[in-house]
C-alpha cells in the first residue's frame, strides 16, 4: 500500500481523501483473492482507511508524506512487535521450566529465545500435527540455537503433559469475549493444559485483536487443501469419486476464555 500510495497521482477536480479510498479498493480485492481476508489484514486496512479520511484538507504531497509516516508507524507498533512481547515473556519463564508450545509462532519463538539469551536453563516441547507440520520448523530453529528441545506429535500431548510447568500458545485472532483463535489443534492443547492446572500463556499481536465475538470454530474459519490430508496414505486418494465422502481440512480453531490464563501483547 505504501508504494501504491507513492505512484497515486490525484485526478484534476478529486480530491485525495476521497479519490484515493476508491483507488485502492482493486488492491484489496487482489488480496482477497490470493488468500481470505484475515482478522489481522481487516484491521490494517480498516487503519489505512481511517488515516486516509484523516488528509482532508492536507496538499497531495503532504498526505502521501502522512500516509507513509503512518503506515510505518502502524508496522512498528502493531506488526514488528516480537521482541516487545519477547521481553515480557522472558519474565514469565523461570530456571527449570518444562515450556510447551504448539505448532510455530515468531512471537513464541522470540520469546524463547530471549529466555535463552538470558541464560536461563529450561526445556522446551514443540508438539506438531498433520497436515502442516509447522513445528519441524521451528525444532530445527530452537535445536540450533543451542536449546534443549523435546518433539512430539499431537496424539502425545496427554502424555508430556506431565512433565510441562508452562504453555506458550501463538494467536491468528483475539476476540472481544476473550476467546483465542490460533492454529488447528491449539484449543485441545490448552484444554489439556487446564486438565493438569498448567498456566497456558497467549502471545499476540495487538492488530490481531478484533471486536467480534463467536462460540466455535465453524461459524469463522478457513479452508485449507483437503488433498493436504491424505499426503503420504492411498487410502483416500480417490477421495471424490467416492459417494458421500467429503474431505474437511480447517486451518484454525477457538479456544474459550477459560482456558486462557494471560495474553501477552
């Protein structure tokens, strides 16, 4: 947007404030089309609006200049944010914890790594689940970085369970009733979590928040690949050219307030 801004020249009796929300609506629309419009996408370009309505008045040259200032500032103090987060995080993990997270978050990631870099001594978990398997990634990350590191898949969660003192979860979305929407399989690790009194911690984003409310994961979700399922089984391979079969594979699910013990942002 900041380079579409740059390139926009206001047409002879037009005015920017009003012209430019209009011109700016086939890139939105672009975006919609490379990927559903996420929580944290509308906030954006909710922000960008708001600032564009602001320039009424302002001189071509002096609104772009705003608008450009504003959307940098947006992406300091919204997006770029891990290591703020990482730094109250670090509080909350002390000598010997057993720390478990799910899946892959920078957030949950950065926060890890500035406990180490504090020289504390814990362990981390990583659990993992098909069909993403996000959390190879992040092993590979933390194993390197010269952390003590635990693997496991999602069917061992009750298991480890056990041996955990602490969950840091990441966040695709945080509502106004306070539930979390994150990753498919988040909502089952913080109900574990709960099971055995474990304190589960949110790290999130303050552009992630959003004022809407919702009770479970079907009413606002995403569809990811359904063949992403059956990769590496024959089983399902000619899954629709079977009768009455249809192959569900949702990317995110919700976790309910009281599950949450403290969001991080």
């Amino acid at each position: 947007f900041q380079q579409v801004i740059k390139d926009y020249e206001v047409p002879k009796d037009k005015s920017l404030h009003r012209d430019l929300d209009l011109f700016i609506r086939p890139c939105i629309d672009f975006l919609s089309l490379c990927r559903p419009k996420s929580v944290s996408m509308g906030n954006a370009i909710t922000s960008l609006k708001h600032k564009i309505a602001k320039t009424a008045g302002m001189s071509e040259e002096a609104a772009k200049k705003d608008l450009d200032e504003e959307i940098e500032l947006y992406i300091s103090e919204r997006i770029n944010v891990s290591q703020f987060i990482a730094d109250k995080a670090n509080s909350k993990i002390v000598e010997g914890d057993v720390v478990l997270t799910y899946a892959c978050s920078t957030s949950v990631e950065a926060s890890l790594k500035a406990a180490h870099d504090a020289g504390k001594h814990f362990k981390v978990v990583i659990v993992d689940s098909r069909p993403t398997c996000e959390g190879r990634g992040l092993l590979h990350r933390l194993a390197a970085y010269g952390m003590e590191c635990c693997f496991v898949m999602f069917n061992a969660v009750s298991f480890i369970m056990t041996e955990v003192t602490k969950v840091f979860l990441g966040a695709f979305a945080m509502l106004s009733n306070g539930s979390l929407v994150s990753r498919a399989g988040n909502a089952g690790v913080a109900m574990m979590a709960h099971q055995f009194n474990i304190p589960v911690m949110v790290c999130c984003e303050t552009y992630k928040f959003v004022e809407r409310a919702q009770l479970d994961s079907i009413c606002f979700n995403e569809l990811a690949d359904p063949d992403a399922l059956i990769e590496g089984g024959v089983s399902l391979r000619n899954w629709r050219e079977t009768p009455n079969l249809k192959l569900l594979n949702l990317n995110y699910d919700l976790t309910p307030i009281e599950y949450v013990s403290v969001i991080i942002t």
